[in-house]
C-alpha cells in the first residue's frame, strides 16, 4: 500500500520506537523526531523539504548561522570562537587539526587513550609531523585516564590533542589540562551533553552523531587567536579560515545534518532549559546504570570510578555464552545496541543525549532479571 503525503504527515510511530543505546549514529530525541517529521514536506512554508532546498537560500544559511549562535549561548562562548559545520567526520580533524597549526618536523603532542586518539596518532604522522605521545592509558588496558597533574608537555610543541570521552573504552576527561600551549580537544562524544569549562580549549571538534545531530555534519569550534597560527599554503578546502570566511557554505554542506544538529540545539535550549540541566539529567543516568552494575556479581564494569564515562558504559559478564545470550535477549526485547565494540568485545551501552532516564530504568530492570535468573550459572568473580 501506497501511504498519501497527509497519511505520512499524520501518522505516529512512537510507539513502535526501540530502546536504542548504539554508540552511533546515537538515539535523537523523540520530540525533535516529532518535528522534523511534521515540517519534512514544508519547511517553513516553502513548499519543499530541507532535504530539497539550495544550499545558497537563505532558509539554509539561517539554519547554519543560528546553529552557531545556539552553541555560543549554551556553551557561554560569548564571541571568542568561530563555529563552523564541516563534513568527513571527526576523521577529516585527525588530519585538519595538524595540517593547519603545525607543519611538517613541528613538535605536537597527544594524549594516547585508545581507537580513536590511536587513528588521531596516525593520521598526524602521516603528515610528516615530530609527534610525541606525553601521556598513554595502555599501561592500564585504557581503563582509565591520564592523571592532568602529570602532563608535561613540550616547550616548542604547537599544541596538545587529547579525546575528551572514548567511546570504545568508556572513559573520559572530567576536566581539561592547563599548560602553556594550545589544547585541542576532539568531543565527538560528549559534546553539549554538559555544561564545560572552556577556558583552557583553543580548538573543539565533534561530528555530531551522537549527542547533537545525524552522521554528516561535523562542529569545529576555533578560538580567534587560533587563526593567526594556521600555516600558509593550505588547498583552500583544508583551510578553517576558508569555511569561516564562507560561513560554512564554502561548497555544498550537508544541510539536513545541520538542520538535525539545529533542532537538537532548540530541543536543548527549549525544552531542558540549557546545558546545566542537561549534564544532570545525563549524570543521573549513568549513575542509577553504574550503581546497578557495581551492586551485582554477573555484572562487571574494568573502568576506575574516576575514569568512567557518563557517554558510554561499558561492562562484562564473565561467562561468554552468558555474554551472547544477554546480547541476544535484550535485542529481543527491543532493546538495541548494547554489544561492545567489535574490537573490545563485551557490552556497551550508550547514553547519548537522545537516551532517557525511562530507557535506562527498562534497562535495568531487564538486567535485573537476566541477573536473576543466571545468578547460579557463574561463579562470582572477584576483580
């Protein structure tokens, strides 16, 4: 059957809707759902979708610059920063980052905290540059952070890079480094999920597909006095000061993503109340799935208490057929996403913005069960 544009335009899905903890693309909360379904074919009173506008019309670059604005606010940026949306992911940063504020011999030094910081590591020297890693959580199988007291960073290094949450291992930086030299921080996963500190960050970047937007669409935040120390000679599309001189509109930028990360930035403002609010409702989250997790046996979470990630949870049972089938029944039961990284293993569950606290509760309550009804099918371990 063939359903009318008014059948579509009308009808309601939400309940059909799982419980999704993917690590990404992550859930997009259901209200912005709600709208962006009820504008899908008008936008604005257009007579066509975002999806068909000209990126050059001025519905467009509203979108865009409005974005901007909307992070500056939350964010408390005032006018310090340009904000810029990008494509390529944060994969494309691993390689902007050093091409623009370092050339080829220059000192620059990173933060090694697992996968991602890793390909970050490798991309920069690809590039020919003298990087220095000042700082591993290897040694601890990346169950934890590095200690900030202890980062001595180079004297002539262009600037220090560092994953502020890491997805794969569940660990984060509660807190940024004060040193002398730029911090560049990639928050692909925790972006605007809490209210920050940005006082010792010079460069902020995240794709935004998992607390603030869709795939496509990466946010670049780049103190001013940033630009007077990017290298000359870059092609123009590698250039920050090129998409801020266009105002991100340099060639065809992903206009649905952004208007997707422009109506998650109106649910925040809108309807939480701001970033304050927010990172609360996200801190209870992860505690009431933390506390759980630490007052069982079957269930087991390696990251140190000051370490864990309010993003992503991370957490094993130590029996892998036990594993498989936890994996297997919470699928079943509509709830989705909760298997850990192809190359970690384990479980995961993701509490990006778009999760609520009813989800995590109907979590719980399921692990509970599980906890139950397999308490007797593994020998408690002590860790």
């Amino acid at each position: 059957m063939i359903l009318s544009q008014k059948t579509l335009v009308n009808k309601n899905f939400s309940d059909r809707r799982a419980i999704n903890f993917y690590a990404g693309p992550g859930a997009i909360p259901l209200p912005v759902l709600e709208r962006v379904h009820a504008e899908l074919f008008n936008f604005k009173g257009t007579g066509m979708s975002v999806m068909e506008l000209s990126h050059r019309s001025d519905e467009i670059q509203f979108i865009i610059d409005d974005s901007a604005k909307r992070i500056k606010k939350l964010m408390g940026l005032d006018d310090q920063f340009e904000i810029i949306f990008l494509q390529g992911g944060g994969s494309l940063q691993f390689l902007m980052v050093p091409m623009n504020f370092s050339q080829p011999g220059d000192p620059i030094d990173y933060i090694d905290t697992g996968y991602w910081t890793g390909k970050a590591i490798r991309a920069a020297q690809s590039l020919g540059r003298n990087l220095k890693i000042i700082a591993s959580s290897s040694d601890y199988n990346h169950t934890s952070v590095p200690n900030l007291n202890e980062i001595d960073t180079r004297p002539g290094a262009k600037f220090l890079h560092l994953c502020s949450n890491n997805t794969v291992v569940g660990t984060q930086f509660h807190s940024f480094p004060e040193i002398p030299i730029p911090v560049i921080a990639d928050m692909s996963s925790d972006f605007m999920s809490k209210q920050i500190d940005v006082s010792n960050l010079s460069v902020i970047y995240a794709h935004a597909q998992k607390n603030v937007g869709l795939a496509g669409t990466t946010i670049v935040l780049i103190r001013k006095e940033m630009l007077t120390k990017i290298c000359e000679g870059l092609p123009e599309i590698f250039d920050y000061r090129t998409h801020i001189k266009n105002k991100s509109n340099y060639h065809t930028p992903p206009c649905f993503s952004i208007y997707i990360t422009w109506q998650i930035l109106r649910w925040i403002e809108e309807d939480i109340g701001g970033l304050e609010k927010l990172g609360k409702i996200n801190q209870k989250k992860a505690s009431l799935l933390y506390d759980f997790i630490d007052s069982t046996s079957l269930f087991h979470c390696p990251v140190e208490p000051s370490s864990r990630s309010q993003m992503n949870v991370v957490f094993t049972i130590p029996n892998e057929t036990l594993e498989k089938q936890f994996i297997y029944e919470t699928s079943q039961a509509g709830i989705i996403g909760v298997a850990g990284h192809r190359t970690r293993g384990g479980c995961r569950v993701s509490l990006y913005n778009g999760v609520t606290q009813e989800a995590v509760e109907t979590l719980i309550f399921f692990m509970n069960k599980f906890a139950k009804q397999h308490s007797t099918s593994v020998t408690k371990v002590i860790y």
